[in-house]
C-alpha cells in the first residue's frame, strides 16, 4: 500500500493533455480568467498545507462536532437569553450578513473547482466549496432555534432574498465578487484580498468580541469557521504569484479594487459591532486599533511580499479609519426602521470612549449624538414615540457601493457626481468613482436604491418601503433596543468632554 | 415636477434627497433640508448654499439658479467659502 507521502502528490496533480479539444476550450478565458495562459504555466502551482479528501472528512467532523457541543452546553436559548441586548443585535448582523454570503463562497468556489488552471487549484477549490457551505449551513442551523423567540432573527435566511438596502450593497459586492465572478479574479478578489486580508483575521477578532461578551456559542463558530478560511484562502497567493509574472497591473487593479470594496462593507460590520454594539467594559479594543493592528499592518507586508505597492487611496483608508463607520451608525441609527435589527444610543461614558479612541473627528459626532438625544428628551421615551426620533427624508445612496452618502466628514462629506453618457451618477468617495470608471459597463445600468424609487419601481413613501420593498414588518424593523429609556438621557446635560 | 435633488447639511452624516418646486427659493431649499436632517443637526440660521463651488443667492428660485435633476448642493454655515 502506498505511503500517504506516495500517493498525495499523484492524486493532487492530475493534469493531461487534451487530444480532441483546445486547451482554451477546456477553460476559455472569459470564465477561466484573464490573463488566459497554458497550463505549462501553472503546472508548479502548489499549495502550502496539503490535505486528502478524508483528511480533510475527517477534520470537518471533529469541528462540527465541537461547535454541536458547544451548542449544546451553552448555546440553548436561554443562554442567548442572557446576553447583553446590543451584542444580540450584534449577533443578528452577523446572523443576516454571513450566511448566504459565505452560499454565494460556494459558487465561487466551484468555479474555481473547475475552471481553476491547475488540477491542486482545482482540488482545492473543492474543499473550499465544501467549506463554504458547512459556513452557510452552521449559522442557518444555530440561529434557527431563535426565531420562534425573536423574528428578526429570521433574516439569517431572508436577508439576501430582500430589496432591503443593505441587502442591496451587500448583494452587488458579492454577485460580483463571488457568485458571477472568473476563477482567477475570485482568487485573488475573494481568496487572497477578502479572505487573507480581512476575513481570516476579522474573525478571530470577531471571536474575541463574542468571547468577551460571553457568547461561547458564537465564538466557536467564529473560531470553526476561521480555520477553515485559514486553508482555502491561501489559494490566493499561488495564483497571484503566477499572473504577478504576466499582467502586474491587473493584480494591483484587482488589489485596489476589492480591498476598497471590502473595506467598505466589513468597517460597516466589524467597525459596528465593536465599537457600539459591545457592551463598553467587555470591548477589548476599538475597531480602529483592531485595523490597524491585524488588518492594515499585515496587508501591507504581504503586498511587499510579492512587490506590489499599497493601493492609491491608502491615505483615505487610514482617514476613514477614524470617521466612516461612526457616520454609518448615526445615519444608521436615525433610520434604523429601515434594518432588521435594534440600536443602541451610546451613553455619556461610551461617547467619553469614543472620544478618547477617535479624537480627530469626534466633536462633530458628538453634536449629531446631542441632538439626537434631545429629540429623545423632547418626545419622551417609549415604543409609541420611535417614529418621532427617526429621519423622515429618502437617504442617499453610491453609484458603486450602494452604502448609504456617508464617506467624509460631517463638516465635507465626499459625495461627488459624475456625468456620463447623458445620465448621472453620485459616489461616496473617489476610490468608489475610481472603480466605476475602470468598468462602467459592469456598474452603469444598476440601479441603487434613489434611482428605483424615482423611477417608480420602489415605492416613494417610507411605510411602503419599510414593508413592501424591504420586507419588514413593525415587529422586525429596528428600534432603539430600550426605547429611549435610558437613566442618563433624563439627566438635563450629557458632557462627554 | 419635483427636482430630486442631492442635499448635503454641514454637520450631517449622510446625504439625502430633497424634492424641490422650479419655483422654491434657494432659502427655502436650504431650509427643507435642514428641515428634513433636523433630527441630527442642530437648527442655524446663518447658512449659505453652495451650489458648483458658488454660494447662491438665496432670494433666486431652483430653475434660476440652474439647479437640475440629480445635481448636488450643499448647505454650509455662513462666511465659510
């Protein structure tokens, strides 16, 4: 019998040649990606951590039997019962965002399982599909068990099937980055930038957090989840070493553009759930430290790594870092009738945090956040007065991201349209503007949200939107998680100085 | 017709849509979207609205100041520019 040594390699590489098709037939360029190279290329593809099919069997069983018991011990509702109301909202974020995503992982992933140029490429990207939807089938099954106790919990599964807004921009990142993508652009977009550069490390942060707020349940998942990222997501470096040699200007496009794009949308998660939906004693750092110590600082070592340059904008991440996802919570918190999930008012010691975390800008918010909480004072608290302490106007949204017109500053928000072929467009910054004009035929014809309200096809009244367009009901449309009743709102000042 | 206009407050934190008459006074415009983000910033009298880099006098209607469907303007607190 042939050591595991013997047989491995053999059964990885299975490559041959085609005797009564093209090579470029087997994998044509438009789906096998660009640059379209022969396999005598790609044939040292290889990656670092091998495994078989019944390694890998069996490794899954193991962790699937861990999280099972996890869930078991800690993770029956009355244990999720106990957990601080903001980090439960913090879990419906999560519990809506990821699972579907991670389906869409799937169909990347399968691509790449047949369309990848390499067989160990392809092997890989078959245990990474597999990966995928144990990440999609894990949530679905542990938030399941919640919805007969709070519904917003069932948008675990209706999330992505909505025209809610953030469903939307959610949505058209992944239709794209994942679900409609070529084997090497998901590679490097999904695999090498979303993955490496975000994901793998986000979620053991994410587990942190959970960890923090005693929601053991959670963290394993996190934790099981990530380990598998850890192994499909080094799929990435290989292919890019490959095309790096080839076409090193469409790697640094590829780069810019989808840390951008992830950016945006994971500063929304991850930068939400730390710094305002954990409870303040149980944060173990702020979302800006979290960047740069885990995101930001590896990304740019591995970009040295195989001699690529840091993405053009840098300077406006590293500004964003400080702003952007504070002006989503507050826009989000004025209109949180529009999300499936509740809002926390930060107190006087969360803002007197937030200061000291973020200095620069933090003036302007707190303005916002005063007068906010003025209005609560003026309406008094109560579920009856909700309505009265939320935006009334139709919100903005990006040509590109399809997030809300919140980059910038309160005092110089970096809205700018641009005119193109008769018609006009708004994004949120310049990166975003950047992408659309390297591709204008893949974004010109979506339609965001404003656009689809004009055109009659969204209704324009906020009641219809909420229900019949998003998909919400008054029992599963966000609120303030104690309805204004907070101690400290009653006292007259609130100084965070 | 309504114009759907892009409007942007100093001190806000998101843009939104206004609907403006041809016939709205700039001030008025200014006033419907301080109006419409008064639950986030605070109420100014002394404001300008900048529309293509030029603040607007505010006694001239939407259509006269060239305003167009889409386009954006900001509202900006007094003696900025």
């Amino acid at each position: 019998m042939l050591s595991r040594e013997d047989w491995l390699p053999l059964a990885r590489k299975l490559d041959w040649d085609y005797t009564y098709v093209r090579e470029d037939e087997v994998f044509p360029p438009v789906i096998s990606g660009h640059p379209w190279l022969p396999h005598t290329e790609w044939k040292d593809w290889e990656e670092s951590f091998k495994t078989s099919y019944r390694e890998y069997v069996d490794n899954q069983y193991e962790k699937d039997m861990a999280v099972y018991a996890v869930r078991d011990a800690v993770g029956r509702l009355e244990n999720i019962q106990k957990l601080a109301r903001p980090w439960m909202n913090s879990l419906k974020v999560h519990a809506a965002a990821l699972p579907l995503a991670e389906f869409t992982g799937v169909i990347g992933s399968l691509r790449g399982a047949r369309f990848g140029r390499d067989s160990a490429w392809r092997t890989m990207s078959a245990f990474g599909a597999l990966d995928e939807y144990r990440h999609t089938q894990i949530p679905l099954l542990l938030f399941h068990q919640l919805v007969r106790w709070d519904s917003q919990f069932d948008w675990a599964h209706k999330f992505y099937h909505t025209n809610n807004w953030f469903a939307i921009a959610a949505r058209h990142f992944f239709d794209e980055l994942t679900l409609g993508q070529n084997a090497i652009e998901f590679a490097i977009g999904t695999n090498f930038v979303l993955e490496t550069g975000f994901t793998n490390l986000q979620f053991v942060g994410l587990a942190s957090l959970a960890r923090e707020s005693s929601d053991h349940m959670f963290e394993r998942m996190v934790t099981s989840i990530q380990t598998d990222e850890a192994r499909h997501a080094q799929i990435g470096h290989p292919v890019l070493a490959v095309v790096m040699k080839h076409d090193p200007e469409y790697v640094q496009y590829l780069l810019d553009k989808w840390f951008w794009r992830s950016w945006r949308l994971f500063s929304i998660l991850t930068g939400l759930s730390t710094d305002y939906l954990t409870a303040l004693e149980q944060r173990p750092y702020s979302f800006k430290e979290f960047m740069e110590e885990w995101i930001l600082d590896q990304f740019l070592r591995t970009l040295d790594e195989f001699g690529l340059k840091k993405p053009w904008y840098w300077h406006i991440v590293e500004d964003e870092l400080d702003i952007y996802h504070h002006m989503i919570y507050a826009s989000a918190y004025t209109y949180r009738a529009t999300l499936w999930f509740d809002f926390a008012l930060p107190s006087p010691a969360e803002r007197k945090w937030l200061r000291q975390k973020y200095p620069k800008y933090w003036d302007d918010m707190d303005a916002v956040w005063e007068q906010v909480i003025e209005r609560w004072r003026t309406v008094g608290p109560g579920a009856a007065n909700e309505l009265a302490v939320h935006g009334t106007a139709l919100p903005t949204f990006c040509d590109l991201c399809q997030l809300p017109l919140s980059a910038g500053t309160p005092r110089k928000n970096t809205a700018n349209v641009l005119v193109k072929d008769g018609r006009k467009y708004i994004f949120c910054s310049e990166p975003c503007r950047w992408i659309f004009l390297r591709e204008p035929e893949r974004y010109a014809n979506h339609k965001d949200l404003v656009k689809r309200v004009l055109s009659g096809e969204a209704p324009a009244n906020l009641p219809d939107l909420l229900t019949e367009y998003f998909r919400l009901t008054p029992d599963t449309w966000g609120k303030d998680v104690y309805h204004g009743a907070y101690d400290w709102l009653a006292a007259k000042k609130t100084s965070t100085v | 017709m309504p114009i759907p206009l892009y409007g942007f407050l100093e001190g806000d934190t998101l843009g939104l849509l206004v609907l403006a008459q041809e016939g709205d006074t700039v001030l008025e415009l200014a006033r419907k979207l301080q109006e419409a983000a008064s639950l986030r910033v605070a109420h100014n009298d002394k404001i300008d609205l900048v529309y293509d880099g030029k603040a607007i006098d505010p006694a001239l209607t939407v259509a006269q100041a060239g305003l167009q469907a889409l386009d954006r303007f900001d509202v900006i607190w007094r003696d900025k520019l």
